[in-house]
C-alpha cells in the first residue's frame, strides 16, 4: 500500500514557548476508497526542528504494516537528513557534524530512523505556506496543537 504523509511543525518562542505538531495521512484501499487521517499534539518548552521531527515521527510511527511512503514536509533541514545523506555522516561520525559539533535532537532523529525502518519512505520537501490543501490543513493542526491548553512537557528540551 502507498501512503502519503504530510507534516508540518510549529513553535512559538525557540525554545521556550509551546509547540505542536500537525500531520494528516492519506491512502486509497483496496476498494478505492480514499482515506485521511489527522493527528496532532502540543508541547510546552520545545522547538520548530523538534515538532518537524515529531510531525514524521507521528505519520510513521501511526502506521501499522509496512508501507511505500512519501512522505511531505516544509521542513529542509528534515528532508535534506535524507535526501542528502547528512544523517549518514552523523552516524558515521558519531553523531557530530561540521567541526565537531554535535547533532541537536538525537533522540528525535534515532526515533524517526526506527519509524523508517520497516517502510520505503521517500522524503519529499514542499514550500512551506504554498496553498497545498494538505500542508496548509497541516499547519493550521499544529498551530491549533501549539496554542491549545492541552500541552506536554516536551521531555528533550530544558
């Protein structure tokens, strides 16, 4: 089965201020039918590269049998991990990257590459705000996530 998953992030005050994440998946069964689904969620003292991790993290991590997966993001940094193969080279050098400078988010990135795991994901960046109906159904699910009084501690910041 293919699906497609679109994500976005959001974080008010890096890194400090509430966060969220949105997500909505879309796939067509074997009758064909179509179907979505969306999930979000909001963070207290996080960040936007955090909430992007957790928007695929959330779309991956939802899924329940293996999948071919393309997964959207506005995110570059998210997509050029892979499409780049930047996350190679931290994990080669120990999780470091340019002069020795550690990799933030580990936790988010070693979450997401289990995520992956099972699927054939296809990391696929979108212009951020560029009237897709989905990315923008994203982005108003994780601004909603950010500004609800529905929040968690986000555990991998201060």
């Amino acid at each position: 089965m293919h699906v497609e998953i679109y994500t976005d992030g959001a974080a008010r005050g890096n890194p400090d201020g509430p966060g969220g994440y949105g997500c909505v998946l879309q796939y067509v069964d074997s009758q064909g039918q179509l179907h979505e689904r969306e999930l979000s969620r909001g963070y207290r003292k996080t960040t936007n590269n955090r909430m992007e991790l957790m928007a695929a993290i959330a779309g991956l991590e939802a899924l329940t049998r293996p999948c071919d997966v393309t997964l959207h993001s506005d995110s570059q940094y998210l997509v050029n991990a892979f499409n780049q193969h930047w996350i190679d080279s931290w994990i080669r050098k120990g999780w470091k990257r340019g002069k020795n400078e550690p990799v933030k988010n580990i936790d988010l990135w070693k979450r997401l590459l289990e995520a992956k795991k099972p699927h054939n994901v296809t990391f696929v960046w979108v212009r951020g705000h560029d009237g897709n109906e989905l990315n923008e159904r994203c982005d108003r699910l994780a601004t909603g996530a950010a500004d609800s009084d529905d929040l968690s501690v986000d555990p991998g910041t201060r």
